[in-house]
C-alpha cells in the first residue's frame, strides 16, 4: 500500500504531467475527460484518442475500434464486416502486406469482428520506433487500404474454411440458429460469421463500398496504453491521422427496433457429433441499461462452479456434464443463453425440463445476497485484473466503445459494486418467463406474460462528467532482459531440497504472479498411472479437509485471486495471482489444496464425468483425431508404460475404472516438495515470503524416491493416416518429425530461426503459399518443440482446411519444403525472422505469469536467465547460410508423419 506522502507525490506528478501534456497538445486536437488515468482526445477530423501510459511493463499496445460489424450489414452481406476485417491485413500505400510486416517485427497482434464492432491490436515491446510504425500503418489502413479482387478471391476461401471450422463445433452451429429463431427483424440474428453463400459471393464493388463508408476517422476509437510518451505519441497520432480529411458521408441511421417477443421459439439442429447441449436464450437490454449488470450476475449465479444453481441441479445431479452462461452486453437490447451439455446417448428431455425449471423457480426462490456477493467478488476481481494490465484493458476496452462510450467500462465495474439481490431478482423475473424464450413450443395463453419493454438509453447523459476511481498506482519501469531478471532475481533452496526463485518489482496494483511444480515417481512406480496423476491434480482444487469446493472458491474471491491446478507424467503444477496484501494468504490457501486435499467423493464422480464428456466430445472432430493419430504413431512404449499414448477408447476406460481411493494412494505415495520448485514475481517483499514458503513446505518431503522420466528420441517412420470423419465441414492435417537435439545443440538457434522462415510465423513462406496466395486454410503453418534435456526435439506441421482441398494442401506443404531444402533462405527472410523472434521473446519476459513459469522451469533445468540471454545472442547472429544448413541437417520432406482428418468422400 502507498504511504500518505508517497500518494500525495505520485498525485502531484500526474497532475502536472496532464497540465503539461494538455500545454503541448497539437494543433487540431483538443482534450476530454479523463478517468483513472486514461485520457481522451479528440481530432478534427473526429477521431477519438485514448491515452493510457503506463510504464510498468516495457510493452505497448496499439488499438483501432470501428463501429461497425455484422449489425451494419445489408441483405447478401452477411458476413462482410468479418470479411473486410481479414482484408485489412493485406497492402497499404507503403506496406507491401500487413500481416507480414507484423509478423517481422514480432509483434503480438489480431483482428476480431463481433455485431458492433471491428477492431486491429497490436503489443509490442516499448519502442518509440515499433510505436511510430504501428501508428503509420494503421493511419494508412484507416481510409487507404490497398485490397484487391484478386486478394479477396483468395482471403475469401481463407474465411470460408474459418466458417467450415465452426460448423463443427455444436454448441457454435446452435448458438446461431437459437439468434437466427429469437429475432425477428434485428441484425443481432445474424452471426458474425456470416452466411456461406454470402461470404463466397459478395461483390467486391459492395466490399469497397462498406469500407468507404465506416473506416472512417469519425467512426474509430485509437487507444494506445502501455509504456510510451504521451506528449510524442500525441504528436505522432496528430500527423499520421490529423491529415485524414475528414468524411462528408453521412453514416446511416439504424431504425430497426426488435419488438418484445411473444411466445416460446424453439430450434433443433440435427448433425453429426459427439455431445449433446440443450440452450435456453431470453432476451435482455442494452449494455449501456444499469440492468445489463444484473443480467451478467444472474448468468453467473446459475452456472458458477460448485454453487451454481444449474451447476447443483444438473452437473452434481449426474444430467449434464457442464453448464455455462454466455451474456451478450450489445449496443442494442442483446440476449443471455444458459447452456446445458450432456453426452451423445444421455436422455435429454430431463436436462432441458430442468434447466427451464431451475430458471423459473427464480421465482418462488429469490436471489440471494451470499449469491450476488459469491459472483461479485470474482467480477471485481476480474475489472481490477484487467485495469492492472494496460495491454489487456486497451484492447477490452474495445467492447466498452462498442456499446457507446468507453467509459462504460468503468461504470459497469461501479455497477458490480453497487448491485444488490432485488436488481438480479428483478430482471430475473421480468425476462427469464417462457414468453421470453427461445427454446419450446408455442403455447396458446389468454394473458400472455411477457417482458417488459425496453427503452432507449441516453448514453451522453450517463457518462458526462463522470470521474471513476483514482487511477490504479503504476508499478517501477522494470527492464526485463535477461541480464536484469537475473540481477533481480533471489534464488535459494528450502531444507527439504525445494527450489526457490524470488523477482520482487512494483508492478500495477501490486500483482504477484506465482507458479510451482512438484517433481515425483520414475518410470516403474509411475506404471499404470496414467489416469491418476491428471485426476489428482485436478481434485486439489475442488475443496481441502477444511473447507469444500465452495468455501475454498469462497475465499479465493475474498483475496482476489487465482489459482489452477494440473498434473500428469510425474509432475504437478499450481499457476497463481493475486495482490500483495493477500499474498501470504494465498499462499497458505495453496498449501493447503496441495497438502492437504479433501478428495471428497461427489466431487470426484463430477470431476470424472466432466473429463469423460470432453474427451467424448473429441471422438467425432478432425484436429484431435488428428493429433491422438500422430502421438501415438511410433511411439515404442508398452500400455503400462506412462509415455505411452491410449486410444481414445483406452483413455476412457481408465478414467472410468478410476476410483476415489485410487487417488489417495497416488497422493499418498507420491505427493511431497523434496523436488520441487516455486517462483514468485510481482510486488512483494521477499523476506517475508522466504519465511513463509519455509513454513509452508521446508518440512514437506517425497514419500518416495524421483527420478526423470526420459523422453530419449525414437526416429520418425514416415506415414500417411487418413481417417475419415462424415459431415464434417472443416478438416485437419498433422505432421511430426522427431529431430536428434535439444535446444542445447549448437545449431538450435539456426534451427529456431528456419521454422520462423519456413511455416512459424504469418510472414512465413508456408503461410504466405497455402493461406494468402491459395486461400486454402484459415491456420496453416509449422512449430518447433525445442526439448530442453533430451535430444528429443519435434517439428510439427498443420493445417485446416476444407476436405476436398486436402490435395492442394499437402501438394503446397510439399512443395514449400522441398523449395526451402532445394534453395535454402535468403538474408532478407533470416534478418526478418531473427527480430522477430527476438520482439516476441522480449514481449513473453514482459508477462510476469510467464516469467514465473520460466523461473520455476530453470529451477527444475539447473539454469539461470544466463541461458536465455545466450539464446538471445545465438539467435541474433544466425546468417542464412545457417539456417538453410540446420533445415537440411535435420529436416527431409519425405520423412515427415501425416495424419489427416476430415469428410475424405468429399
């Protein structure tokens, strides 16, 4: 916590920071509110600004939102504001491709495109050179994009195959017919996606005209946040975007209001596929309407894990194996579905009647406060999350300027604050009626009960002069290159033999990110174990002997914090956050999951049952057939043996056959921190946790002896495995190639940088064959999976795609190797790839929940940031010579394993 004086100066040196920026603000822009230290400006060409500096991680995120998506599509349109999202990847006046020149320079970016709203991202690390060309680009992206008939043609079949991609999720193809059923005249019945016929036949004279009309600076929000100059950025914003005249179209206005609905509406799908789910969808409010936050709290105390009450009377009942809520805050009145899945023979008509029933009794059974104070704390905690990272709050503040105003966002964090039962029970029972409903039949009813009309929200009126909190302290300006994470970091060992790494720094709101990981069994005690180490793993989280599942979630929330449990193959991981006042009681928190677990039975026949439902769910879909096919070709291990991969059908039945006390002899005869490792990073003082993990595990040790299990290296046999999947759109190609080094090797930086250039990267020349040039596949590319003791390294390949293009695919993959091996790369494509892979690397030491997995992995390696410098070097000096010299030395295109997944017939 800041002290008085501490707060006092931190105040002052803002004040005169604002005083200072707003003395120095260019000609034709002019400033606006300012909350929580995000401050708006404004361009004569009506651009708005929004400028959030924080210096606390050396990375800055760029963000353009447009308002406009698929709500603003006409008849045989549908699907175009997508379409034109993945356009604006390709040229500009002094940019050959977008996409690849942000792939060169390593920046982390995407596009999205959701009913009210088009956004482009882009995080790099803090450069005032990265910053001025992002801003250039995205300046001449804005009004002069340079795509062609030729480039839709191809990006066409691109979004095509994304569209085939979500065919064949179920949940997906019925969430869409529930929009396409619910509404009758709005746009929000249309999915983002599109039609298909739309998508393979818009016009591009229509295309064009759409973006005329909306990439305009009047109808974008740019947001930049992250450690920059205000002050310079300003400057640079005021020339890139202030000479963009400014629009004389008028937008058109949107008139079309959705009448209250009058009866219950149903949809069935009929399709191939490995689960069953039941959706009951009601229509809610705008997101800018005060109830839009009892509506996000009513989703989330039904379905909330273990006290949900849908979760109760479903997941724990043994009807459905999951449960969930998705709530759409839109600019207009939007709509909440609560979701129900099941497996593919369960009986359903129980799970629907009493999904509908558990909603209703809402009525007779009011909302609670212990059930809004449950929910709240995690939204609350969620808000503050965001808030404390400015890449993640300049990009989720996207969907605040979708719904109207940006400062939105801020006033539905002060509306979780303020909400009470009444708000939540009030809507409940004012929308969750059958009338409301899409999901039944139509019932004649003499009086009809229907939900209240929706009015108009003045918007202006709720945001003008609006202030928020104070903004959230800022953290130091922390340098995370190898050589200062190694001067920072504190590393000792506790008496039982745990290993521990300690990077204290001020960061934003005083996070601490945490991770540990305990090391046990070899290879013949771990035998015929398979199922149990994930199993224990996970049941760590679902209660101790203290407390059940809800408590432990319970006080989770209390604190502010996160954690997640997983385990399998010798190992068990515990990944963390929260705040430095509640570090050492989460801590505690941790300590007790791990050591001292409940295994409650009911809570592990759900667990089971979760677990054998998703892995149902695979039983039916291209990528994991795909994926199971390649890891189990070639492997040489026995059933009992824990390297060995099952097949589905043997996965299965060893979680069916598992039974509680399994687990506890497992936990019993392996669980201790005798090898283990922990790392914290974040806001803390060091001292104080080197006595408290001493307290916590300095006594705890392995039952049993440790020791690795080896993954020595086995050559690939080459293959081609087809396996045919009916009725699904959407394809699936995986390829391996085991490779004789570690990342060790002499020829592992050579080697990283030829994946980039080959098939890593979007600029990369796979990418750029079978993606942009042949629009055959949404994601298409390769990734080297460096091992770290082992000689055991991988070269992975993939693609999706649609199943009568699988020729085309591998015919491309084919022929990109065999260039590359033939050619080798030019100087150009290595200089490119090694800043990017430098960018990136530099953008993950940024993530303080990344640095403190990478501690605990040195940990277990015996290594220090020392080795990640080195890397660093290796990979800036690799020449293309040496990357053309490590491909051909490990890589050969015939030796490559295949599997494809996919409706072969077609």
């Amino acid at each position: 916590m800041f002290s008085t004086l501490r707060s006092l100066a931190v105040f002052f040196a803002f004040a005169l920071a604002t005083v200072a920026q707003a003395a120095a603000l260019p000609a034709g822009v002019t400033q606006g509110p300012t909350v929580e230290g995000i401050t708006q400006y404004q361009l004569k060409n009506g651009l708005t600004v929004l400028l959030f500096p924080d210096a606390t991680k050396p990375v800055t995120t760029v963000n353009v939102t447009y308002l406009v998506g698929s709500r603003q599509e006409n008849y045989g349109e549908t699907g175009m504001a997508h379409l034109l999202e993945h356009m604006l990847f390709k040229g500009t006046p002094s940019i050959k491709s977008v996409f690849t020149e942000l792939g060169r320079r390593g920046m982390q970016f995407n596009g999205s495109t959701f009913f009210d709203r088009t956004n482009y991202h882009e995080t790099f690390p803090a450069s005032e050179e990265s910053l001025a060309w992002a801003l250039r680009m995205e300046s001449e992206r804005m009004t002069r994009s340079t795509f062609s008939k030729a480039e839709l043609d191809t990006e066409m079949t691109v979004v095509r195959n994304e569209y085939e991609s979500g065919e064949n999720n179920p949940q997906q193809v019925l969430w869409q017919r529930m929009e396409e059923v619910a509404f009758d005249w709005h746009n929000y019945a249309h999915p983002t996606i599109g039609a298909r016929s739309d998508i393979e036949n818009v016009p591009f004279e229509k295309l064009r005209a759409y973006y005329r009309m909306y990439y305009q600076p009047d109808n974008a929000v740019l947001v930049v946040a992250g450690k920059f100059d205000p002050e310079r950025t300003l400057a640079l914003i005021a020339r890139d975007f202030g000479t963009i005249p400014r629009p004389t179209r008028v937008l058109p206005k949107f008139y079309t209001i959705e009448p209250v609905q009058d009866g219950e509406r149903s949809v069935t799908v009929r399709r191939v596929g490995s689960e069953q789910v039941v959706g009951a969808l009601f229509h809610t409010v705008p997101a800018a309407n005060p109830d839009s936050t009892a509506f996000e709290a009513l989703g989330e105390i039904m379905t909330v894990e273990p006290a949900g009450r849908l979760y109760r009377a479903l997941v724990e009942k043994h009807l459905a194996t999951e449960v969930d809520a998705s709530n759409f805050d839109l600019r207009d009145p939007g709509f909440i579905i609560f979701w129900a899945r099941t497996g593919p023979t369960d009986p359903l008509a129980p799970v629907r009647d009493e999904l509908l029933k558990t909603l209703y009794d809402v009525k007779s059974t009011p909302i609670t406060d212990d059930e809004v104070a449950r929910v709240r704390s995690k939204a609350l905690s969620s808000f503050e999350r965001t808030i404390n990272d400015p890449a993640h709050l300049g990009v989720a503040l996207s969907e605040a300027i979708a719904q109207g105003d940006w400062r939105l966002f801020f006033i539905q964090r002060d509306r979780w604050r303020a909400l009470k039962a009444p708000d939540v029970q009030r809507v409940a029972v004012g929308f969750i009626k059958p009338a409301n409903l899409t999901l039944g039949e139509f019932v004649p009813d003499a009086k009809p009960d229907r939900a209240p009309e929706v009015a108009a929200v003045d918007i202006p009126s709720i945001v003008a002069n609006y202030k928020g909190d104070a903004a959230v302290a800022a953290g130091e300006t922390f340098d995370a290159t190898p050589a200062n994470l190694e001067a920072r970091t504190q590393r000792f060992v506790l008496a039982n033999g745990m290993k521990v790494a300690l990077l204290s720094k001020r960061t934003r709101g005083q996070s601490v990110k945490f991770s540990m990981q305990l090391d046990y069994g070899d290879v013949d005690s771990l035998a015929n174990t398979a199922a149990l180490g994930p199993l224990t793993a996970e049941m760590l989280g679902r209660g101790t002997k203290v407390r059940d599942r809800q408590s432990f979630e319970d006080a989770l929330d209390r604190l502010r914090a996160k954690l997640s449990f997983a385990g399998g193959g010798g190992h068990a991981s515990v990944a963390g956050e929260t705040v430095r006042e509640n570090l050492e009681e989460t801590l505690r928190l941790m300590a007790e999951a791990v050591r001292t677990p409940g295994f409650r039975s009911p809570e592990f026949e759900t667990l089971k049952r979760e677990q054998l439902q998703a892995l149902e769910q695979t039983r039916t879909e291209p990528e994991a057939i795909a994926n199971r096919a390649i890891a189990r070709h070639d492997n040489p291990y026995p059933p009992s043996d824990i390297r060995y991969m099952p097949t589905l059908d043997e996965e299965l039945d060893g979680i069916r056959r598992t039974a509680l006390d399994d687990l506890l002899r497992y936990y019993g005869k392996f669980y201790g921190a005798s090898h283990a490792e922990i790392a914290i990073v974040g806001d803390f003082d060091p001292a104080a946790m080197k006595a408290v993990l001493d307290e916590l595990y300095g006594v705890w040790t392995n039952p049993t002896a440790y020791t690795r299990v080896p993954e020595p290296y086995h050559a690939t046999t080459p293959a081609l495995l087809n396996f045919d999947t009916p009725d699904k759109a959407n394809a699936a190609l995986i390829g391996a190639l085991a490779l004789p080094l570690n990342d060790q090797a002499a020829e592992f930086a050579a080697l990283t940088v030829a994946d980039r250039v080959l098939g890593g990267s979007t600029e990369s020349r796979l990418f750029q064959r079978v993606r942009v040039k042949e629009g055959l596949s949404y994601a298409v590319g390769t990734a080297l999976e460096g091992a770290s003791i082992d000689e055991n390294s991988q070269l992975l390949v993939y693609a999706i795609f649609a199943p009568q293009n699988v020729a085309k695919v591998r015919a491309g993959i084919g022929e990109v190797c065999a260039r590359a091996l033939k050619d080798g790369f030019t100087d150009a494509e290595v200089t490119a790839a090694r800043r990017a892979i430098l960018e990136e690397r530099a953008i993950a030491r940024s993530q303080d929940a990344t640095l403190a997995r990478a501690l605990v992995m040195q940990s277990y390696l015996s290594r220090t940031w020392a080795f990640s410098g080195k890397l660093d070097q290796g990979i800036g000096a690799v020449t293309a010579a040496q990357a053309t010299a490590a491909l051909r030395k490990y890589v050969r295109a015939d030796a490559i394993a295949y599997a494809v997944a996919g409706d072969l017939k077609k």
